[in-house]
C-alpha cells in the first residue's frame, strides 16, 4: 500500500503542477468554451482573484506532493478545489469526468492514508 500511496501522490502533485505552471506561464491555448461554461468562465475571469488563488493552491500542494513535505495540509488546502473541479465536469463539461474523479478519487485515498494525521482535528 506504500507504494500505491506514493505513485498516486506523484502523479497527483505532477497533474497539480501541471495545471498551475501552464497556467501562470500561458502553456496552454484557452479551450473554446460554449453555453453554461463560458457564462461560467466569464464569471471566473470577472473575479479577477479566484483562478490565480486556486491556481497558486494548486502549485503549492503539487510541489507538496512531489516533495512529501506537508502533504497533510496539501491534501486538506486541494480538496475544496478537486471538489470543485469534479462539479464543473459533471455540470458543465461531462466530457472530462473521467480525469476529474480521478482527481478527487487520488485526493480522497490520499486523506485515507494520511488519517492518523487528521484524527486530532476531530476529538473534542
């Protein structure tokens, strides 16, 4: 299970990395949107904080995984984002479910793994 629990925070925190690095270098051409995902593009772009914060979150935490320096509070600062991108495949581009669960599914196994980690957060 160690090994399984390393390959999968690897190839979490690669896909983290990613995303953010082509992100705040412009790698990547923006994907033509249409319908409910351009009106929600358009907002995203209108809150001109909200992509450059998760982006940021998302490079810290992938560097976190790749590194296995704080990968507790990786998992925890990520989660509400793979959240997030799981709901906007399912809503909005169902096309890319499969990597968006994925995501979420690595994101959950890794908080599995790493729960003795949580356990004092939940006692009174």
């Amino acid at each position: 299970m160690k090994i399984a629990t390393t390959i999968v925070r690897i190839l979490i925190g690669l896909l983290l990395l990613f995303a953010s690095i082509s992100y705040f270098l412009h790698l990547m051409p923006e994907p033509e949107t249409t319908g409910n995902f351009k009106a929600f593009n358009v907002g995203l772009i209108a809150a001109t904080y909200i992509m450059p914060l998760a982006k940021a979150i998302e490079l810290l935490s992938g560097l976190a995984f790749v590194t296995n320096k704080f990968v507790t509070l990786a998992n925890i600062m990520v989660l509400p984002i793979t959240i997030n991108i799981l709901f906007i495949n399912i809503f909005l581009t169902p096309e890319n479910i499969p990597i968006a669960a994925a995501l979420f599914m690595g994101n959950l196994f890794l908080i599995s793994r790493y729960w003795d980690n949580y356990k004092s957060v939940f006692t009174p």
